[in-house]
C-alpha cells in the first residue's frame, strides 16, 4: 500500500527535499508527500517497451517530442505533483513553462501531449486522483494501463481482466476507451500506432 508522510508541504518545499538519499520515490498530492511502491519488474518492462515504441513513432513522425528522466507535473490547481511512468513532452512549448529551468517541472497542458501510466498496488491514484487532475489540467490523451487487472470492477469489468484505458479530451472532459487483448489500441496522438493491448500487458514478448 502507498505510504503517506502526513505533513503537509507546499511544492516549493517538495521540489527542495525530494528525491532525497534513500532511493525511494515520492509524489505530492494535495500537499502530503506520498511514498510510492517499488515498481515490479513486469511494471518496468512495461515502462520501457512503450517507452521505446512511441520514441520510435515520433521520430518517424518528425514530432518535436520527447520522454524525458524524471519531470514533475504540477497541476496549477492544488499542491500536487506527479511523475508519470511515461511522458510525452512537446519540446517547443518547454520555454513557456515557469518551472521547467530551475524544478524540471511543467504546467502547461500545451507540453503534455500524452501522459501513461502502469497501475500498480496504488491503484487508485491512477484511476481517481490522477485521472482528475489530469483532465482539470486539460491534458489530451492519458492511458491508464492496468496489466495486473488490479483496479476496481468499475473500471476493468467482473470479472476483473488486464484493461488499457485510452482517455481523450473532449469538451473538457475524458472520453473513455477500453482495449483488451487483441484490440489495436486506438491512439488521437499517434493514430497509426500499431500495438495490441496484450503486446503492451506483456512487454511486447508473444507467445
């Protein structure tokens, strides 16, 4: 389970702590820090076969993307901040960004074209808190990508099976999009992306 360090923080005072010398990785939400669980090994494969075919997609694209380290992004809203499993940034917009030379941090939905993240055991954040945030902000596609099958029935179905959300800015609100086993996932940023829901839960090995 998520561990919470109960005292409130602003996100000045995060950013100036936080990653501190322990290894462990931490989260900001509604100012309370929040240890994260150590990913899986599953959960990192994940992380790095998408990471690797939607490098590869932009670039035969010739977008000005790319997926950075470790950035931070802050919804303008409250004292949040989250780092993503996977993050797409849209290079040119970086210099409207007031946080991104000094906090490696952006704001802007202009800056996020696509944003992922791999459920783990923290589920919920994935599904509800981030979910929020990430519409508010305005950020136009966001995939939730729950392999384990470990979210709630309302989301992933009963009985519970590994589910791909895609959810895409409309109106100011999410359109949801469900993808499992062999759907082709269907993609606003990259609509030629050609990978299955199951390529993706196993790292891209089939069987």
């Amino acid at each position: 389970m998520t561990q919470a360090l109960r005292k409130l923080v602003t996100f000045d005072e995060f950013v100036a702590k936080y990653p501190d010398n322990t290894g462990k990785r931490y989260e900001l939400y509604d100012g309370l820090v929040v240890e994260m669980p150590q990913p899986t090994g599953d959960h990192e494969e994940i992380v790095v076969f998408l990471s690797t075919k939607i490098t590869l997609e932009y670039s035969r694209l010739s977008l000005p993307y790319g997926i950075p380290k470790t950035v931070l992004v802050k919804p303008l809203e409250n004292e949040s901040a989250y780092s993503p499993d996977v993050l797409i940034l849209n290079l040119p917009n970086l210099v409207d960004e007031p946080l991104w030379k000094k906090e490696s941090t952006v704001t802007q939905a202009a800056s996020i074209p696509l944003v992922i993240e791999v459920v783990s055991t923290n589920w919920r954040d994935d599904y509800l808190k981030k979910y929020a945030d990430y519409e508010e902000m305005g950020i136009p596609e966001y995939w939730i990508i729950d392999y384990a099958a470990l979210g709630g029935r309302e989301f992933i179905g009963k009985p519970k099976q590994p589910t791909l959300l895609v959810c895409c800015l409309e109106e100011g609100e999410y359109r949801i999009s469900k993808f499992r086993g062999d759907d082709r996932i269907q993609s606003p940023t990259f609509p030629e992306f050609n990978l299955t829901a199951e390529q993706i839960f196993c790292a891209g090995i089939v069987s």
